[in-house]
C-alpha cells in the first residue's frame, strides 16, 4: 500500500475521520487531534504518510485548501445579517487585521528576533481568523445574534484581508524590491480588482443559472463559479482567494432566491461542507507530518507567549480600535468579541507552510521559515484550546449566561420550532389559496399544526413562569434589535436627504441614549 497514491488517500480520510471522532468525544478543536495524527503517521514516527506520493508538498496542499476553505465560509454567509452592523464588519475586517499585523509584527521582533519583512510576514499570517475554531464554539454558546454575526463576519472575511497583506508582504521578502507607495499600490489593485472580478464572475454567472433555471446541477454550478473567479482574478494579477469569497457571497444570493428549492440548496451546502472538513484536515494532516519534534521544541514556550500576548493585548486593542465607528457596542460585549475570535487555525497554517515551501525553493531564509511555521503552529494551537475550552466560562463571567442548557436552552428550542411552524403554516395557506392543495388536506394538517404550535406556546408560558429572567433576556435582545432597525432606517433616511441633518443628528442622539441604557441594563442584571 505503500507505493501506492490510493493508500495515501485512504490513510488521510481514515485519519481525519478519526481525529473528528476524537475531537468531539474530548470536546477539542478538531485541528489538534489532526496535527497530532499527522505528526504520529507522518516521517517523525511512523512514516506511513508521504504527502510526496500524492505530489502533494506543504505549499500546493495550502494553494488547493484555502480557496475551498474560503469559498464554503462565503457561501455560509448571509449578507442581509450583516446590514445593521455594516460598518463594524467592513472596520473588524480591514482596520483589525492591519493592527494585527503591526502588533504581532512588533512582538515577533521582540521575542523572536525576527527581520522586519518576516515579523510583518508572521503578523499577516496570525491576522487570519479560523472559522473552524470559532463557528462551533458560537453554536454551543447562548449569545445575542448581533454578537455572532459580527464574529461570524470576521471569520469569513478577514482571511482575505490577512492574505492580500501577506501577498504583498512576501513579493517584498523573496527579492521584489518596491517603495512604500509601489507596496500600498499592489495592495489596493489586488484588493480592488479582485473585487471586480468576483463582482462581475459572480452576477454574470448568476444571471446564466437564472435564465436557464439551474437547479440539479447547483453542486457543479458551484464548482464553476469558484473555478472561474479564482481564474479570472489570477489572470488580471488579482486574488483568486479574495475573488472566490466574493463570488461565493453572490452565488449565495442565487441559492436563497425562491426559484431554487431547498432540497438542491441543502445539498450543495452539504457537499460543500464536507469538502470544507476535507480540506483542513489536509492541511493539518500534512503539516503534522512535516513536524519534527526536535525543531519545534524550542518554540514551544516562546510560541505560548506570543499567543498570551495575542489574546491578551494585540486582540483586545485590535476590537476596541476597529469598533471605534460603532459605539452601541458595550464593553463587555467587545470583551467578548474579542475573544470568541482569539483562534487563530486554517488558514494561517496554509500560509505558515508557503513560507516553508519557499524556504525549500531558496527563494526564503530557512531558518526564519522555520521559526514561523514552528510559532504559527504552537500560536493555533494555544488560541484555539485556551478560546474553546474557556469560551463558556467568559461568557458566563461576563453575561451571566453560557452554553445553552437547563430551562433556557429548552426555550430557545421551543421558540425556534414555533417560529419555523409558523412559516409552515404561512406556507400552506398560501399554497392552499392558490389551488395546489385541497381544502379537505389543508385543514387536516392546519389543525394538527395549530394544536401542536399550541402546545409548544404553553410550555413556553411554563419555562417563563419558572424563570422570569429568561424572558426578560429574550425580551431585552427583541428590544435591541429593534432600536438598531431604527437606526439603520435613520441611516437610509438621512442618506435620502429625507431629514435635515439638525433632526438626525437629535433621532440618532436619542436612539444611541435607548441603547446604552439598555447596556447598562443588562450589565445590572
């Protein structure tokens, strides 16, 4: 089996198999278990994974991965969430990765003694959010939706940020030799153009599956647009990974219009994620199998420091300047942004190991390659077990409230399957009036619907009256959402010129006083 590709294949899904399983019994970031597997089968120990066989190096693995990565995370989110927060999202996803960078890049010339061109390297590589450590630790956590969804946000875009800084940065370290301006220009041109492209890849591609109504074949449909974007974008000298989460945003839109049925929208994202799992698990298979413990050892606690002061200086002082445009966020709610999006995982494994593999090229000192794959991967490590296993207690800490269990955990089930009862039952009334069902049907499955929406309603009542403070939670959250669609309106009046700035300036003082009361409210409780 040795010699053969398909043992390796085998070998690398049985694997990450098993360090899923692994990691869900352990409660664990599913990447330690993956490294750990990959160190364990790969040419420190055992030898059994040879990536070469599969003409597979650390570099072409991250060139293959990120892409489906950052395509699956852009597919997966809703920009319709992302309105009442718009300009916190576009800062938390530009300002806070440059502060990233300039604030690692400080502490890797400190503590590591690196040169300027890899401290910058180093900095742009940890700047990287992993959606992977993130997202499922927000599904296991009851916070506010505001909240996920700026975390969410960040975890799906500012990989593309972190990559244009670390394109750029590493023309400059392998021999590219440009001024300040030249470097801030290729900056803005891969960035721009790679939103035109995606912008023009994505609605042209779009408006072909509309007007040929492309439904069975989304799962194919989505492999051309990544293909295409990413193409596109490389041609030009732009981002093919930038290109790609801007085409996957747009090819959203088209899998959530009402000509495409749910059951090809649920398959496409299905597949997508179990390409996404795949991916990761690569890149952690690989790079664990090109850990030598002799190398990394020396790294181990001065990587642990530069994770401490990530998550507790850089991090921190990364949210409280990008969120400086948004002041409805509280203290204790930055707090926790803050450190829900400490883990650091994927994609800066995918980078640490472009610079390895230019290291292997000569085009790269080997000896400051090695120093930042060994503290990249000791950083994901540190951020991604410290966030994940205390994500449950700073929240409690903060809001008084954790992961979803008890009495409230059953509530927001309940309101959950009301709410999606409801829009069944708008549904068939609607197919009802329009003739597509029987009266006799109709009726049938109402009342049923009606006496089980009617149950759920009473065992709602019943966890209120039990604890009161539930519904107060709940009802504050209601209230806050509703005072920022205030806002946003405000916002869309004033741009129409439909208010003088006198009486909006008043409207936006008096709605910004409701919401830090409301803060100062709930701090209380």
């Amino acid at each position: 089996m040795a010699g053969l590709p398909l043992g390796q294949v085998v070998i690398v899904i049985v694997a990450a198999i098993a360090a899923a399983r692994v990691a869900g019994k352990f409660r664990v970031p599913e990447l330690v278990p993956l490294l750990l597997a990959g160190y364990i089968l790969g040419g420190d120990l055992l030898g059994f994974l040879r990536p070469e066989e599969l003409g597979a190096s650390v570099g072409s693995v991250a060139l293959l991965a990120v892409p489906v990565i950052l395509f699956n995370d852009g597919m997966r989110t809703d920009l319709r969430n992302l309105h009442e927060s718009f300009k916190t999202v576009v800062s938390i996803n530009t300002v806070a990765v440059l502060v990233t960078v300039v604030g690692m890049a400080f502490f890797a010339s400190i503590v590591l003694h690196l040169s300027l061109i890899s401290s910058i390297l180093l900095g742009a590589i940890l700047a990287s959010t992993d959606p992977a450590g993130v997202i499922p630790v927000l599904r296991k956590l009851n916070i506010s939706k505001r909240l996920s969804t700026i975390l969410e946000a960040e975890s799906a875009f500012n990989d593309a940020s972190a990559i244009a800084v670390f394109t750029v940065a590493l023309g400059l370290a392998v021999g590219n030799r440009v001024t300040l301006n030249e470097g801030v220009a290729q900056l803005v041109y891969l960035v721009g153009m790679s939103i035109i492209v995606a912008v023009a890849v994505g609605f042209a591609l779009n408006e072909f599956f509309r007007q040929f109504k492309v439904q069975s074949d989304l799962v194919l449909s989505s492999f051309v647009v990544l293909m295409v974007s990413y193409a596109a974008a490389e041609t030009v000298g732009a981002s093919g990974v930038i290109a790609a989460v801007g085409s996957a945003l747009i090819f959203r839109q088209y899998l959530q219009s009402p000509g495409v049925e749910s059951v090809h929208r649920m398959r496409v994202l299905s597949v997508w994620s179990d390409l996404n799992f795949l991916a990761i698990a690569v890149i952690f298979l690989v790079l664990g199998s090109e850990v030598r413990l002799g190398a990394l050892a020396p790294f181990v606690v001065l990587g642990f420091a530069l994770a401490l002061a990530f998550m507790l200086i850089v991090r921190p002082l990364t949210i409280l300047v990008s969120m400086l445009v948004d002041n409805s966020f509280s203290l204790r709610e930055k707090a926790v942004i803050s450190w829900l999006g400490s883990p650091r995982g994927s994609v800066s494994a995918a980078l640490a190991s472009i610079i390895l593999a230019k290291s292997h090229e000569g085009a790269f000192s080997a000896q400051e390659a090695s120093v930042i794959f060994s503290i990249t991967l000791v950083v994901i490590i540190a951020t991604s077990v410290i966030a994940g296993l205390s994500a449950s207690q700073v929240v409690r800490r903060l809001f008084g409230m954790g992961s979803e269990t008890g009495l409230e955990g059953e509530y927001q089930v309940l309101a959950v399957e009301l709410k999606t009862m409801m829009v069944a039952s708008r549904k068939l009334r609607e197919e009802w009036k329009q003739g597509m069902v029987s009266t006799k049907i109709y009726d049938a499955i109402n009342a049923e619907h009606a006496r089980h929406m009617k149950e759920i309603e009473d065992k709602l009542a019943a966890i209120s009256a039990k604890a009161p403070a539930i519904e107060d939670k709940v009802r504050a959250l209601r209230v806050r959402e509703v005072i920022l669609n205030q806002l946003s309106a405000l916002e869309v009046s004033y741009d129409n010129k439909e208010i003088p700035q006198a009486a909006y300036a008043e409207l936006l003082g008096k709605y910004e006083a409701q919401l830090n009361r409301l803060s100062e409210i709930e701090e209380m409780h």
